[in-house]
C-alpha cells in the first residue's frame, strides 16, 4: 500500500518502539492467561500428599503416616456451564487481538500521515521561498526604476508588502516543518536520519495506491472494531449458556488413592493401601431471584454487545462512504485546480510584460502574482488532501485493500 521505501522503514521501527502498541500486546498476553486458566477448569485437578500424624498421652505416642494421590474438586460439565465460560474467555481474548490491530493500523495510519504533512509542509516551504525570491528581485527592478522615475512610490511600497509577506510565510513554514519532524519522531520513538526525511510531494515519492472500483462490502469485515465487536457478542451469547446452566445440578467429583501404615518403613507394604470416591452433588432449589438475575443480566450484556456491532458496521459504512465519495470529489477538484495554476502562471508572465511594456500599472501584475501565489498553495493543499483521503481509506477497510489480514 505504501510505495516510498523510506516510510516503509519508518512505520516497521514505530511498530517496534511504540509504547501504546506494547500495551495492546501485554493485553493480549493477559487474556491469552485468562483464557488458559478457565479452559483448565474443565480438567481434573490432580494432587499429591504426604502426612505424619502423633498423638500423646498418658501412654507413648503412637505414629501414624500416610500418603497419597487423588483428584480434587472435579465438576463434570453436564451441562455445559464450564464450557461456555471458556468459550467466553477465548472470545475475549480474541476480542483483545482485535484491538491489538486496531492500534496496530492506528499507529501505522499516524506515521504515514505524520510523513505526508512533512512532506507538504516541505513543499509550501519550498514554494514561499521561491516566491520571495522572485518578490525580492522584482522588488530590486522597481527600487531601480523608481530611482530613475520611472515609476511612483506606490509600486514601491506595493512590491515591499508582497515580499514581507512572503518573507513571513517562509517562516510560518519553516517552523511547521520542525514541528513535522518533532511530530514523526515522537511516533516512531527513535531519532530518524535525515535522508529518510521527504522533501516534498513531488515525483510520486510519497504517492499512496488508488482504490480501484467496485470494492465489496465485505472489506468492511476487516475492521478490527468490527471484528472486536462480533467477538464480544460471541462472548455475551456464551455467558448467557453459563448463566443458565448455573440452574441444573452440579456434580463435583473428589476421589483419592494411597497408603497408610503405623510404621513409615512399611507405608507401601501389604495391607496398607486404602482409597476413597466422595461424589458430591448440588442441586439449586431455592436461591430468591439470583439466577434469574444473572441470567438477565447476561441477556443485557448480549444485547448491549449487539448494538455495539452494529453500530461497528454502521459505522464502517458511513466512513467508507465518506472516503469514496470525497476521492471523488478531490479528484476532480484537483484537475481543476492544476488548470487554474496553469492559467495564473500564464497570466501572470502576460502582466508581467504588459508592465515592463508599459501598457498597465504595478497593480495588474501584483493581483498576478497573488493568484499564481495563491493558486499553488491551494493546489498543494489538494494533492495533500487526496492522499490522506487515501490514508482515511486505509483505516476505514481495516487495513487497506491489497494488504492481506494479519
């Protein structure tokens, strides 16, 4: 998606240094824990122990040692309730590396459009100051001319307010580029070389890929919001199944096998070998509203959850429309606009001999001037406008439309 090499290189060390992206990442490694921990519980728990028991008296104290090995407190998932909650929490774990996505393309989107104001505020840079040195050396041929009386004071004082306004938007320029720079390295995390630096919008450096027609709507899908979205419902949807579970029995099974002996020399002998099977059942009978409660609560939670994803695709429709339509439009304002600055430059270079000729006074050519000026500022503004129209577009289908899904 991206073409220049030199952001390619600046977005792989921003998803190696970013501080919000190692959080998403730690996040994930926390749910990953949690969800190993609940799909555990469908497991029996085996144990271990050992015990040396001595009781005194009146008479000697007796001795006596055991140990063993059992299961303890193992549900059997009748009905499904431990289940469902591991299906819970993998859904939300997945939920979690939704978002580690959505940061992901966030960060990557900041650092592409971090490069691309760069790069126009390079090119504004570049322009104001070829600007004042054109003010600047039609400013020496009036200075010149008005010695000689050729012309009045008011051309003078004229060509005067045009180079010190160009003068100040070298400087207004010039500062918005250090504060570019300031801006991508504080995104990438790391000082950035000057040749990775661009130094403007031209020559398709920094060009990023057209959208090509008839895109399906199921690019949509690859939004991590969306997909966030669809697994939290997943994870609502399991919730209610434990809820309800919680009103069937539960069957718990503990069971143990060892050896006990008076003496340790014969804890392993014959004779001494003793086991044990406790199965334990609970049945809810009476528990006020409590159930029913969870239950309903989990029913809210699955609804919230199913407004929330399809206020996750809705929202992806209107700002994929959005995009598409404003390229669009940018497309054609930006043919238009390359029109007008070939239409000023030329009538600026008319005026400008009209009044070398003599034919028409100083402020013919200064209203040139200011157009042309003003025409190539705007037609920067334009191609700046439609390529992070292209970066929108990037975000808004999770992720591009070439890029395969991570």
């Amino acid at each position: 998606f991206f073409h220049d090499p030199d952001l390619q290189t600046l977005v792989a060390r921003a998803l190696s240094n970013n501080r919000d992206l190692r959080v998403a990442v730690l996040n994930i490694d926390k749910a990953r824990a949690q969800y190993r921990i609940q799909r555990s519980e469908q497991l029996p728990w085996v144990g271990a122990n050992a015990a040396l028991q001595r009781i005194g008296g009146d008479t000697p104290a007796p001795s006596s040692y055991s140990a063993g090995t059992g299961v303890t407190g193992f549900e059997l998932d009748l009905f499904g309730r431990l289940r469902n909650l591991s299906d819970a929490a993998l859904q939300q774990y997945l939920a979690q590396e939704a978002v580690r996505r959505a940061v992901h393309l966030a960060l990557v989107a900041e650092v592409a459009n971090a490069y691309l104001t760069l790069a126009a505020d390079h090119e504004l840079f570049g322009l104001s100051q070829a600007t004042l040195k054109n003010y600047q050396d039609s400013y020496a041929l009036i200075e010149k001319r008005f010695s000689l009386g050729a012309v009045s004071g008011l051309d003078v004082e004229q060509i005067r307010t045009q180079v010190e306004s160009a003068r100040a938007d070298v400087a207004r320029y010039e500062g918005q580029v250090v504060l570019a720079v300031n801006a991508l390295v504080l995104l990438v995390g790391a000082p950035v070389e000057k040749t990775l630096l661009p130094t403007g919008l031209k020559g398709g450096m920094v060009d990023l890929v057209a959208p090509p027609a008839g895109l399906p709507s199921e690019t949509l899908l690859r939004r991590p919001d969306v997909q966030a979205a669809e697994h939290r419902l997943r994870a609502a949807n399991a919730n209610i199944g434990a809820a309800r579970a919680a009103y069937f029995p539960s069957i718990s099974l503990t069971g143990s096998v060892g050896s006990a002996s008076g003496e340790l020399s014969g804890l392993f002998g014959n004779g001494t070998w003793l086991w044990s099977f406790i199965p334990q059942i609970s049945v809810p009978i009476f528990q006020g509203e409590r159930l029913q409660a969870n239950v309903d609560g989990a029913v809210a939670d699955r609804d919230i959850a199913l407004a929330d994803y399809e206020k996750a695709i809705q929202t992806g429709f209107r700002e994929a429309a959005d995009a598409l339509a404003s390229a669009v439009t940018l497309t054609r304002q930006y043919e238009a606009q390359r029109a007008l600055v070939d239409a000023a430059v030329r009538a600026e270079q008319l005026s400008r001999i009209r009044y070398q000729a003599g034919r028409d006074s100083y402020l013919g050519l200064l209203d040139a001037q200011r157009t042309m000026y003003a025409a190539q500022q705007g037609l920067l503004a334009t191609r700046f406008s439609r390529q992070t129209n292209r970066l929108t577009l990037y975000k808004v289908l999770g992720g591009g439309w070439k890029e395969r899904g991570r």
